[in-house]
C-alpha cells in the first residue's frame, strides 16, 4: 500500500505542472511556457521556440515585446492572452 501511494504522489509530483499548463485554455491548442523553455532557464530562445512552433520568426519578433531575442514568460503570456483569446495563467 505504501509503494502504491509513493507512485501516486510521484506521478502528481511530476504530472501537475503538465496538467496546470492547459487548465484555463479553452479548448485552444498552444503550449505552456513551461514545455518551449526547454533548458528552464526563465527565457525562450528562438531556437527553443522554434521546435515547439516550427519556424515562424515574425510570431516570436511579435512575442518579443523587448526585442531582446528572448521571450520572458510575461510576454509569452501577454500574447497568448491577448492573440489567441485564452486566459493562460498557472504555466
């Protein structure tokens, strides 16, 4: 019993983030930010971006609201919230 509740918290442990990702999307089909910042280093590059959209620089230059290079989860949030019509929060 106690092996099977270990796995159980370990699966919640690890698949939370994930589900907390797509909870408030409505049915839209995007990523959370969580899942395109590959390394977790609190910034997209456009090479991490580009694996999850495919190559699509004027979507990233119209992210990136800095014209840093890189997408900082405010600005990934900002867009997906205001282009594509979701409440993204909680990712």
């Amino acid at each position: 019993m106690k092996k099977f509740m270990g796995f159980g918290l370990a699966v919640f442990v690890l698949f939370a983030p994930l589900s907390a990702c797509f909870a408030d999307y409505h049915g839209e089909d995007h990523l959370c930010f969580m899942q395109v910042d590959m390394d977790q280093d609190g910034r997209v590059t456009f090479q991490e971006f580009e694996k999850a959209y495919g190559n699509d620089p004027e979507k990233f230059q119209a992210m990136d609201q800095d014209h840093d290079g890189q997408l900082t989860h405010d600005e990934y949030e900002e867009y997906v919230y205001n282009q594509e019509g979701s409440v993204a929060k909680n990712y």
